[in-house]
C-alpha cells in the first residue's frame, strides 16, 4: 500500500463534522500503528532509502500530536 504521508497533516475536508479532539485521537492511534509495524515499505529499496527518515517522521508527527508533548491545532 502507498500513502501520501504529507496528507496525514491535514484535517480532511470530509472529517469537518469530526471534533478536532476526536479526529487528534484518531489521527494519534493511525499514526502510531504505522510506526508499530517492522517495516512501513514493503519493496526493500523503499524500505532502505525511506525507511528511517519515515519513521522520524512519524515520531515527530505523533510528538506534535501527543497532549504530554503539547498540542497544536490542528
């Protein structure tokens, strides 16, 4: 599967009628299973040219995301 990480920072148009709270939580736990899993890339050139950059990625994401790290509006 490939996704557009860079869509993963954004509150999507059709999730308006979610509550930013919610849509955090959500976002928090998608984003956390990414980074629970042994390898984000399936193809090995992904999983050696993308791999650990992804990963901080996610860990920076789900910082900014994380009430113990602060929050910031989405």
């Amino acid at each position: 599967m490939r996704i557009d990480y860079r869509k993963l920072g954004l509150k999507p148009h059709e999730y308006r009628c979610v509550s930013d709270e919610a849509f955090r939580l959500g976002r928090l736990t998608v984003l956390r299973s990414f980074l629970d899993r042994n390898r984000l890339f399936h193809s090995d050139i992904g999983l050696i040219r993308f791999e650990v950059q992804a990963r901080q990625n996610l860990a920076t994401a789900i910082a900014r995301l994380d009430p113990l790290n602060g929050f910031s509006s989405l």
